[in-house]
C-alpha cells in the first residue's frame, strides 16, 4: 500500500505557542484517518502545514513525495479541503461558486458544467443551483462547501467537521458519501472531528491529540489494547450456577478475577485465547448459558481516558 501522507518531528510554532509539538505519523492511500482532540489541539494548524499553507518551525512533512513548504501548489492541486468556515463566495451563486472552483482546479471546460450539475445533484442543491449563497442555510452552506472540495475528485481530501450544521439525515447522507470515497474510489481522506460516534464509524486509525502532540496513534482495537491489556468477559446463564460450577473455574490459565451476581458473571481474563477454555468449563459442569460478551472499549472511552491521563500527568 503506498504512502499518501509521512510526517516526522513536525512542528509549528506561533511566538512561544507550539501549535504542532513534533507529530510523526503516516497515511496510507485509501485509508480514512482522524485528527481528534480538543479546540486548540493543533488539528488545523496540522492541515495547514501539509496543505503548504503554512511553513514548519522543525520536522519534515511530505505529501505525494512533496514537501508542501516547498511544493505546495503542486500539493493543493491533489487535496481537497473542508475549513472549518464554508469559504464561499456568498454573492455568488451556487453554481457560480462550484464553476469558479472548478476552473481554479483546471477541470477542462467541457466536462466542468457537468460535473457541477452532478455535485448539485448530489448534495441535494440542484433546486436552488442559481439562488446566491447568502440566502443559504448553515446545513446547505456545508453541503455546497462539501460538493466544493470535491468538485476536482482529489484522491487527498481534508475534512474538517463534515457533519457540522447538517441535519441527521444530511449528515448520514455526508458519511455514507466519506466510507464510499474510501471504499470504492480509493480516496484518502483526513478526518478532523470533535464527533466521537462518527469517527469510530468511519476512521480506520485515528491520532488522539492534545495541546499539539499525539496522546495515542492506532486503530480502535490497537488502542483499547494499549489502555486495556486485559480483557473483561460478562457471561449470562438461564438461572443462576451452582456455587460447585463457579469453584470449577478456579485456577483456570488465563483467568484473573471473577465477580459472580445472580444470574450474570464478569470474568477478568488475561487475553481473548482464555474465553473458549472458561466457556468449555461452564458448559462441561451444566451451566446454561445464554450470552457470552468480551466487553468492547468505543472511541469515547479511549479518548477520555487518554485526555484525563494528560490532565492528571500534568497535573
């Protein structure tokens, strides 16, 4: 799988702000990669260096084999960028907005109209396709800031909260159009979100940031194993085990702790290759089992606990 995106020791500075503290990461292509992290965590100012819109204080960045300091034209003409802002021309149309765009990406004349008509159609916009954009909502705002950044089909996009002012519908709409980018089209996007739920569902690794460094880099199970190295199982049975059933348990390799209650028992075990032994043991004494779950750790449980181990660190 080829690189897109390879930083190291990234920094930037404003006076004595580091806004980026020396990030290393790589994007692979086709890969859905998030930036998360509180206001001021340096996810902007991240886009902003790989896009060669601002230059690094330290540390090296390379895009496309570029370095966006250097070659950051030639970068920007392979990336596609949702701001934070919808940066439309609010007097223009819409479909003024997108031929505009288009023909600063150098789209060639005779397919530009068409695929601003496919961009308005797309997003839902074609009705109002010659109404200017001031009179547009936030939502539609966001969604012709959308079509925007894809109106070139960059095989790069950075999207900076893709969801924001969008209805719940619209913002199922922008997702499923995130995951099919990715999935069908092989398009590499960035993912800057404050949207936990949404992140978990389309990031394939994401990088948890704070104060301009990476807290933790991986994917969701890479990270759950990292902060968790043990595995809690919860079991249910039809009606609460025989006391003999449970003390067969005992000594079992791989088990730690058990908290039994009623018809429910928690098992703590050192690593997933124990459960099939415990579950076999249950089984062989009589137990009737009904479920049987590893507990699952989400993006919100490993993004607070890493944000509070920052606080308390500092602290």
């Amino acid at each position: 799988m080829d690189t897109i995106i390879e930083v190291t020791g990234l920094e930037r500075k404003f006076g004595n702000l580091r806004a980026v503290a020396g990030m290393t990461f790589s994007v692979q292509a086709g890969e859905v990669f998030g930036l998360l992290g509180p206001n001021g965590a340096g996810k902007t100012t991240t886009v902003r260096l790989l896009n060669g819109i601002l230059p690094p204080t330290a540390g090296q960045a390379r895009v496309f084999g570029l370095d966006p300091a250097v070659s950051g034209e030639a970068v920007r003409k392979q990336t596609g960028v949702l701001t934070e802002g919808p940066a439309l021309y609010e007097r223009l149309t819409a479909r003024e907005n997108l031929t505009f765009f288009g023909t600063l990406a150098e789209i060639p004349e005779e397919t530009l109209q068409q695929r601003v008509d496919e961009q308005l159609s797309f997003f839902d916009l074609a009705g109002r396709a010659n109404d200017r954009v001031e009179a547009f909502s936030k939502g539609m705002k966001q969604r012709l800031a959308l079509a925007r950044a894809l109106i070139h089909q960059p095989p790069l996009l950075f999207l900076d909260e893709p969801t924001s002012g969008l209805d719940p519908e619209a913002a199922q709409h922008v997702m499923q159009l995130i995951e099919d980018l990715s999935r069908r089209n092989g398009q590499t996007v960035i993912l800057c979100s404050h949207n936990l739920t949404e992140a978990q569902r389309l990031c394939d690794r994401v990088a948890i940031l704070n104060k301009g460094q990476i807290l933790a880099l991986g994917s969701l199970a890479e990270l759950s194993r990292k902060l968790w190295p043990v595995t809690w199982l919860d079991i249910e049975f039809q009606k609460t085990p025989e006391t003999r059933v449970l003390k067969g348990l005992e000594g079992l390799p791989g088990l730690l702790q058990m908290q039994a209650g009623g018809t429910g028992l928690a098992v703590q075990v050192e690593s997933e290759a124990a459960i099939p032994v415990i579950v076999r043991q249950l089984a062989e004494g009589g137990a009737a089992i009904l479920r049987v779950n590893p507990r699952a750790y989400s993006l919100e449980d490993i993004y607070f606990t890493l944000q509070h181990k920052q606080q308390a660190g500092e602290a």
